[in-house]
C-alpha cells in the first residue's frame, strides 16, 4: 500500500480514468454534504487560492489489470463521492467560465483524444452512469429529482451567489481554488491488500453503510471485476442482486437478517 498526500484535481488531470466498480453504491450525498464541501472551499477562495489548503479525507483506488491499449485505469474503493462531487462541481462551474478556462473543465473531465468507453476521465457506478455521460458530454442536465441534478443545482447557485465579503463569485477564482486547494490523501493498493477489508474500514464522513451496503460488496467483490460489459461480477448483480435489491429497498438489511436466521441461528 501506498499513500501520499495530493491534489484531489490530480484524479482528473492526465490521460486516465477513474471507475467506480458495481459493489459501490450509487452517488448518495445529500445537500448537507454539499453544504459542508462549499463552506470548506469558501475560506480557501477567500484568501485567494494561495498558500492554503483544504483536506478532503483519503481516496482508496487500485490499478485495474487493462490491455496495453487505451488509458490508465483505476478501480476506486473508496472516496467515489468526493471525486463524483468535485465533478459535478465542475460540470456546474463549467457554463460560468470564458472559453480559455472552460477547456481547462473540459480536460479534466474528459480524455480529449479518446471515444467511447475510455472518453470519461470518472466512470460512475452503473446506477449513474447514462446521466452522468450525458451531462458531462453533452452538457444535458439529468431530469429533477435526482441526485445529480440536484447537486448540479446546488452549486449553480451557489456559484450565482456571494463570497464570504458579500461579492459576486469569481468563476475563474473558484476554480483556481478547485485546482489548488482541495487535498486528499491518495491510497494505493497492492496486490497483497484486501480491497474489501480496507472499503469497509474506511467511511469518512459520507453516508454511513448499510449492513445490506456491506453484504453486497463482500459478496460481489468475491467475482471477477471486468472492465468491459458481460464480466462475472456485472452478471451476477445484474441477475441475481439487483432484483433483490429493487424489490426490497429500505428493507434488505432486515431481509438479510431474517434470511441468516431462517434455520434457528441467532445472528447479530
């Protein structure tokens, strides 16, 4: 393992890509973490992106086993909220800027010279994944309601807002503030270390996990991870897991629970 502290812009910077595998869930941070992220990043731009920085907690990922063509790949295991949020931060952002800057965005979003699957620079889990291409490449908002939307609209007013003096937000400011100022803890795995072991050890401050949350990674991180479509870890959530997921919602803990105990054996 691994570890040195960087710029969260990093993971958006080069020719790579970043994926959030099937046993993640699906982007759940709500208005209070976007607030918390705001209020953290407003400090930082007020004292003019210099000389400060903010931690933003550590991001776990592991090279995913590619061909020799195509961009660099990492499976993230965990910080997939924090990367997701910094680029619908960006997306948001994007409209704002002049031409020279909104390129800068655009780079860090997309693998310019690449098409097709390698083109995001973070591929969402599957649950996001339609949206978030479509809003990343062409610019086409999600419908209201969900997630991502909803975190699109936050930070466009708040980018429509004021500073901590009471001034109009300095598009170009804030992303010079983006780039320069917010930190993470970058965390590498080897092959000797336990993804699984290491994702439910490490939950910062986003949305606690679910017993049925920890369920479903053990059990898929047991399968094969393919980067393509078809793979063995794609199948079994798509056949097996997610009916059961959908069907059972706020419920699946509970079922899970009672399915353990169903011959006589108490289980905690």
């Amino acid at each position: 393992m691994e570890a040195n502290p960087v710029r969260v812009i990093q993971y958006f910077d080069g020719t790579k890509q970043n994926i959030v595998p099937l046993f993640q869930r699906p982007y759940t941070w709500e208005k209070s973490h976007w607030t918390n992220l705001w209020d953290d990043i407003l400090p930082q731009y007020d004292l003019g992106a210099v000389d400060s920085t903010h931690f933003m907690g550590a991001v776990v990922s592991v090279p995913a086993r590619t061909v020799p063509v195509g961009v660099n790949k990492h499976l993230i295991i965990d910080g997939q909220q924090r990367l997701t949020t910094i680029a619908l931060l960006l997306c948001a952002l994007r409209p704002f800027l002049n031409a020279q800057s909104k390129g800068r965005v655009e780079d860090y979003l997309v693998n310019r010279h690449y098409d097709g699957p390698d083109r995001l620079k973070l591929m969402p889990t599957h649950g996001d994944r339609e949206p978030f291409s479509r809003l990343v490449l062409d610019e086409e908002l999600p419908p209201k309601g969900q997630k991502i939307r909803q975190a699109i609209d936050f930070f466009s007013n708040c980018i429509n807002g004021q500073d901590l003096n009471g001034d109009p937000i300095n598009p170009d400011l804030l992303l010079q503030t983006i780039e320069r100022c917010l930190q993470v803890v970058m965390i590498n795995l080897g092959d000797a270390d336990d993804p699984y072991l290491i994702f439910e050890s490490l939950n910062y401050k986003g949305e606690p996990l679910t017993q049925a949350d920890l369920v479903r990674n053990y059990v898929l991180m047991r399968f094969k991870n393919s980067l393509g479509s078809g793979g063995e870890q794609e199948q079994v959530y798509f056949k097996l897991w997610k009916p059961i997921q959908e069907s059972l919602a706020d419920s699946l803990t509970e079922f899970l629970r009672h399915y353990a105990m169903k011959e006589g054996e108490e289980v905690k």
